[in-house]
C-alpha cells in the first residue's frame, strides 16, 4: 500500500495536477487528464506511456 505522505506529493505527470488512489488500491487516477497510472509491487508507474485511458 501507498504511503499518505508519498500520495500527498506525487502529480500526474502529463498535466501535473494531484492523483489519487483509485477503490481497488492497484492504481492512481488522474481525475483531470482521465488517467490510471498501475502500481505495481507498491510503487506507482508515472509514465504517461504506460498509463491506461479511463475513458
């Protein structure tokens, strides 16, 4: 799991607005750019490549 302050300072890096941690705790969402960045083994993917459209 994410720790809250690690979650406090990471951004989208596309838009570099706030992410947050989506229901099923495997992902952050991008609420702006409508995106799923995947953590894996407890550390987030920010790579704008490899996130995953919520759209």
């Amino acid at each position: 799991m994410i720790k809250k302050e690690l979650l406090d300072i990471l951004a989208c890096p596309k838009c570099k607005q706030a992410v947050k941690l989506n229901e099923q705790e495997n992902g952050l969402i991008c609420e702006n750019c409508r995106l799923l960045y995947e953590v894996r083994d407890d550390i987030p993917i920010m790579l704008i490549e490899e996130a995953k459209s919520l759209d």
